[in-house]
C-alpha cells in the first residue's frame, strides 16, 4: 500500500527531525551557561523544528491509519466474498459463529497491527542506525554503549513473541469456538428447555468462558512481560549513557570523546539522543502485542478467503425471459460428498414434464436433499449434465426462477411484510400474503428464527416469500412437513398445492401422505 509506506516513511522523518531540535537545544543550553549568543534564533528554530515533527507524526499517522482501514475492508470484502461463494454443500464451510467472530472481533485486531506494528518496525530498524552514527560524531564511548545495550531488547523480544504467537492464536481460536457455541445454543434455545438441559448448557458455557478468560490472561501477561523486558533493557543504556557523560564532564572519565573531552553542548546533546535511540524500540514494544494478535486474525480472514473446496457454480447463459413453468431433465448425474467412500448419486436420470409435480421417496442418505441441491443450482455435479426448460439451461443461470422451500425457512427479526420482500422493493407481497396467510397482518412483527410464529405459519411464510418472483416457474421442497402434526403438515401441504398451480413442483419427502398429492412418485 504506498499511502501507509508514505505514512511510516513520514513518521520516521518526524522521529529524526529530533537531531537538529536536540542540538538546537543543547546550544541554548550551553549558550544560557556560557557567554551567551543567538538565544532567540535558537528557541525559535526548537519552536519552528517541534511544530513540523508534531505535523509530519500526525499526518504519517493518518496516512497510516486510512490506508490500514482500506486494507482491512479490502480484506474483509474477500473474506465474505469467499464465503457466498461456498455451496451449501461445502462440508469445509466454516460456522456462522466463528466466520462472524473473525469478519467482526477477531479483524479489529488487525488494524493496530497495520497501523502501529508495521510503523514502528520500520522506525525501529531506520532511526536507532542514524541516531548511533549521529552519536558516534561526539562519542565513540557513548554510541559503544547504545550498540551493546540496543541488540539484547529485539533478542528476548522475539523470545518473548514466539510465545505471545502461540497464545494469541490460541485465543483467537478460543474466541471462534465460544461464538459458534453461544450462537449454536442460542439457536437451540427450545430444544434445551425442552429437554430440561438448561443446567447442563450453563455450566458448558462457563466453562468456555473461563477457558477464554485463561486464553486473555495469558495473553497479557506475555504482552506485559515483553514491556518490562524492553524497560529494563532501555533504562540499563540510557542510565550508563547518562552516567558516562556526567563523569565525563567532571573529569573523572575523560577517555571516550574525539580529540579530548567534550564540551556542555555536546555532552548534552549525546545525552539528549540517548532515550531518543531506545524510543523506537519502545514503540516495537508495545505493538508487539499487536503483531501477535494481528498476524493471527490475518491468518484467520486469509482462512476465510481462501477459495472453496465447493463453489457455487456461476451462470454461463442468461436467464429465461418468459414465466412458463419448465421442464426438468437430468442424464447421468453423478456426486460424491468430500470425504464420502462413495457417491450419493451416480448415473442417475430423470425427466419431469412442465407444470408436474414430483415427490421423491427414499431412506435418509440416499441422496434426495443433495438432488434438490444440484437442481437448485448450488452445487455443480461431478458427472452428468442438468437442462432446465425449453431451452436446456443449466441451473445455475436460473437460480432466480427457482423457488426453494427448506424444513426451517430464514426468518429474521421485523415485520411480515419485511420477511416476505426480503430487500425487494419492486414485488408486491400483498396476494401471497391474503392467500397463504390471511389471518397475519402485514405490520405483524416477527422475531429472530420466527419467534411469535408456528411451524406451519414460518413454513407458509417461507413459501410465500419463495414464490414471490413472478417469474419462479420450479419449486423445489425439502422435507416441508417434516416435524410437523398431521394437521399443521395439512395445512403445509394445501398452501404448497396452492403455490404450486401452473408451476413445476419436486419435493423431498418421507411422508407417504404428502407423496400422495403429487403426480408422480420416485424412488431413490
């Protein structure tokens, strides 16, 4: 990123501009001892050197830091990407808690490493070099004591980091692996109560907390112990500097400075420089913490954006303009699970005329959910071809005529109205809404997950939503009354019948009742 190079190169340029404020200084100091001279000039050169540090360190940290915010949305925009593209049936699709953890928490963690750590390595590895040079015009001795103290910070340093690497990793999983569990018990929330687990569920998530909290404390205290290491270090140099110099002045040491013993100002100036060589090794100090979390969320979203194993197939055709429903036919499929010994499907076919309504029958496994899947558009298959209307097309240019019906529809917290569009604008959800459900009003506020709705209300809301499209020909039901009593599966069944009129209609299925309804029964 050559704004955030520009950045850190401007915040080096600050930190070196120290050199002539401090000689500035040293001069005035000597001057006001001595027999006088420029004073003014002096102080207003200090004064006029300060504002351009303070304006050259604020601008290199806002270059900095607004091209580390870009890297992180750029990064996060990849992430996501990734993740939308991965088929459902992607077995290597990580958990909604933990991809939320690292998009959301975890990635803050990278915008210090960006914005301090790389920064402040680079102004540790520049100015410490130019700053001994500068000493070394005054005093071999003094610059001979900042060479042998400066090497031992970055040594236990990165003693220090290669743990605080390993614990920060391991937080960071351990943050991941918390969100995915309260969010999974959250989901589950009914069946825990309903089995009278809620005791049980308790005591696993504190014991996930604290496990956390052990992962945090350890964390700190590598970050803490990586501070006192560079304190003790910094403050060891600096205080050999500053005593050197004081003998040096008394007389006591008089060996160590070129051509004799040097004067106030000089003496001063070497003395001015010293806590400035160690300053930027600080600041490498306490963004070590930073590098450790960082690298670690950057390993986390790199994860994430890493291409899928199973991608989501992408349209090579355009899309049907006319409404009609289309016929299904299907020759030679074939797909394997990753991981599977064996495929699901092989060499399967099946045609389905326009406007038929198909139920297939089959023991669980045996590769219905993965059929519908396939048809849908959301995976690709490994063999065999998939032609979807007059004109043969593949699904994945039609997945926005194809109306999917899941056991558990997505619901979201708002009104009915704002679940059926569903970011919509343009459809008109009024005629479903009286049709399938006419005893909800449309300002009828819906919770997370549907809470306030039954199974058979969700299910038709589910419906409602899928058919909105005018222009969704195909129906594809998986399992829509699995779960359900025998008078909510009627309901289900009636509303679905209702969907379905004038389109095409392939459902999944184990119940005999609902097979019944259709024309025609496979068996898988």
């Amino acid at each position: 990123m050559p704004e955030s190079r520009a950045g850190a190169w401007l915040q080096v340029l600050a930190s070196l501009l120290w050199v002539p404020q401090a000689a500035l200084i040293a001069a005035l100091v000597a001057g006001i001892a001595g027999a006088g001279g420029p004073l003014f000039w002096f102080a207003a050169g200090i004064a006029a050197i300060g504002a351009l540090r303070a304006g050259a360190e604020a601008l290199g940290q806002r270059m900095v830091f607004r091209a580390a915010r870009a890297g992180l949305t750029a990064q996060r925009r990849r992430a996501v990407g990734s993740l939308a593209a991965r088929s459902p049936l992607d077995t290597g699709r990580p958990a909604s808690g933990a991809a939320a953890a690292a998009l959301a928490e975890q990635a803050e963690a990278v915008l210090p490493y960006l914005s301090r750590y790389r920064p402040a390595r680079l102004r540790s590895t520049v100015v410490p070099c130019v700053l001994l040079l500068v000493v070394l015009t005054q005093s071999w001795l003094a610059a001979l004591v900042l060479l042998v103290a400066a090497p031992l910070i970055p040594l236990f340093m990165a003693l220090v980091g290669l743990r605080a690497k390993e614990a920060s990793e391991a937080q960071m999983l351990e943050i991941g692996g918390m969100n995915a569990l309260l969010l999974d018990r959250l989901r589950g929330l009914a069946t825990i109560r309903a089995f009278d687990a809620v005791d049980a569920t308790a005591r696993r998530l504190r014991a996930a907390a604290e496990s956390l909290r052990a992962r945090s404390m350890a964390v700190l205290r590598i970050a803490f112990l990586s501070s006192a290491v560079l304190e003790l270090f910094a403050s060891l140099g600096v205080a050999m500097v500053a005593v050197y110099v004081g003998f040096h002045l008394l007389g006591t040491l008089e060996f160590g400075a070129w051509g004799g013993r040097m004067g106030l100002g000089p003496a001063l100036f070497v003395l001015l420089l010293a806590p400035a060589f160690f300053e930027p090794l600080r600041d490498l100090a306490a963004a070590w913490h930073d590098r450790a979390a960082g690298e670690a969320a950057l390993a986390s979203l790199d994860a994430l954006a890493a291409p899928p194993a199973l991608a989501l197939p992408e349209a090579r055709a355009a899309v049907e303009a006319e409404g009609t429903a289309p016929g299904v036919s299907v020759r030679g499929l074939a797909f394997r699970h990753a991981g599977a010994a064996g495929p699901v499907l092989d060499g399967f076919e099946l045609d389905i005329a326009p406007g038929e309504h198909v139920a297939l029958l089959g023991a669980s496994g045996a590769g219905k959910s993965t059929l519908l899947a396939l048809l849908a558009g959301l995976a690709a298959p490994q063999g065999g071809r998939i032609a979807i209307g007059p004109r043969g097309l593949e699904p994945a240019a039609l997945r926005g005529r194809i109306a999917w019906l899941g056991q558990q529809p997505e619901l979201f917290a708002g009104s009915l109205r704002a679940n059926l569009l569903l970011g919509r604008p343009g459809l008109d959800p009024e005629p479903w809404r009286r049709a399938l459900l006419p005893d909800l009003p449309p300002d009828r506020p819906i919770g997370e997950d549907g809470a306030g709705l039954s199974g058979g209300e969700a299910l038709r809301l589910g419906l409602a939503r899928a058919v909105l499209p005018p222009g969704a020909g195909l129906i594809l039901a998986d399992e829509p009354t699995a779960h359900l009593d025998a008078a909510t599966a009627r309901e289900v069944t009636t509303a679905l019948l209702l969907a379905a009129r004038g389109r095409t209609l392939l459902l999944a299925t184990h119940d005999p009742v609902l097979a019944a309804r259709m024309d025609r029964v496979v068996r898988l």
